[in-house]
C-alpha cells in the first residue's frame, strides 16, 4: 500500500485544493481500448468543427495554476502546467498525442475539463508519496530524458517519494522512473484543482470519466479524494 499525503504547509499554502486519486489494478495496457480512441477522436473533431477549444491562460481554471506557479516561483509562460502545455498543443497541432492507451485516457479527461492530471506507476515508487515544498536537495530525471538530473528550486511543490521528485513545479512534468507504459499494472493517476468550491464537481465528474476508461482493461479501479481537510489516502 501506499500513502499520497498533502503536506500542512501546502494545505496552508492552498487550502481550496482538491485532488481526485483514481486507481487502477490489474492494468492490461497491451489491448485494444476503444472508448479511449473514441474519446480521444470525439474531442478532435469537437476541435476541428468549432464547437469546442481547450482551456488557455484566460479560463480561470488555468488562471489559478498560473498564479500558484509564480508563487514559489515558477515563470508558468517558462514553465507550464501539464493541462496548459498540453491544450496548446492541441489547439495547435489539432489533435492529442497518442502515447499508450492509459496515459492516452487521462490526457483525454486532463484536456476535456481543463484539470491538470498526471500518472505514477505504483511499483517503481519507493516508499509513500508526499505532496510538498522541496529543500533543494532532491533529484529528478524528466521523463524522457533518462540521463538527465535536475535539481528543484528550494520552495517549489513537488510530488516526491523517499528517494526521487515524481513531479516537478506541482504538475508540470512527471519522472521517468514512474512513467506509466504499457506493461504498467498497478498505476495512481491524479487531477488537480486549487478551487474546490468552484470547480469540485467538475472534477469529479472527470475522475468519474477516467474510472470509466479505466475500467473495462482493469481487476479493479477506485477514487480517493485528498484535501487540506483530508490530507492523506492510501492506496
């Protein structure tokens, strides 16, 4: 089992943050999911037909990130968060990449509802998961880039296990170790907003989506809430 905990001077930091943990175990990632290509293709052609675009760095839903980046000082026209880099993308390029079918479920929800969202694969974490500041002394390797080390600033939020940062400026960019592939079978994914009074339904209503893609290529799946109110879920 593992513990995802937000710690208290986050929880001070940003006390409207709700965070939907949707678990999945028993991932069979090597099969065809089809709701997950239909999500992905309905929301393309939303794009291309006008009815639709993503949240940019006007919706207030973006907003908010961008304002909790410059915080603990991060430039989030630098550095972006996940739902932000991954809306321009997509406004740009028209469609979403397409990586392994469970990463390709939560980019399809993260992009839908404007909510940042990311993944860790449960049996490469070393230890529980701390939602925190960093003290400048940790290690992260981007994913993709293996070779790389990169060091955190002291004060920026990071996701972090007892030996690595799993994520960087909050949710900008997840490990490599952690990575979710296709042969993932025990995976923790995460959606994120700092206004639960606004936009918690929306994000259950997303979790609730995900749990849905997940479902049908799982043993089991569930949904955890964390909040500064209910800081810790094991998983």
């Amino acid at each position: 089992m593992t513990d995802i905990r937000i710690a208290p001077a986050v929880a001070e930091a940003f006390p409207d943050t709700l965070i939907a943990v949707v678990t999945a175990t028993g991932l069979r990632g090597r099969e065809p999911w089809p709701h997950t290509v239909t999500a992905l293709e309905e929301l393309e052609q939303r794009l291309a037909d006008g009815s639709w675009a993503p949240a940019d760095e006007t919706d207030p839903r973006i907003e908010a990130w961008h304002t909790a980046y410059r915080s603990f000082g991060t430039n989030p026209r630098r550095i972006r968060p996940s739902v932000d880099a991954l809306g321009r993308r997509m406004a740009k390029k028209g469609g979403l990449p397409r990586i392994n079918p469970a990463v390709d479920s939560y980019n399809s929800v993260s992009v839908r509802h404007g909510l940042p969202s990311g993944a860790f694969d449960l049996d490469h974490v070393a230890g529980d998961i701390d939602i925190r500041h960093a003290d400048g002394t940790e290690s992260f390797t981007p994913l993709g880039e293996p070779d790389t080390v990169e060091t955190p600033k002291p004060g920026e939020i990071i996701y972090a296990d007892s030996e690595i940062v799993l994520t960087r400026h909050w949710n900008h960019r997840d490990a490599h170790r952690t990575r979710v592939t296709e042969d993932s079978t025990r995976v923790a994914f995460v959606l994120e907003t700092l206004h639960a009074d606004r936009d918690g339904d929306l994000l259950k209503v997303a979790a609730d989506e995900l749990q849905g893609l997940l479902a049908p290529h799982a043993q089991q799946t569930a949904v955890y809430h964390l909040s500064p109110e209910q800081p810790r879920a094991t998983v």
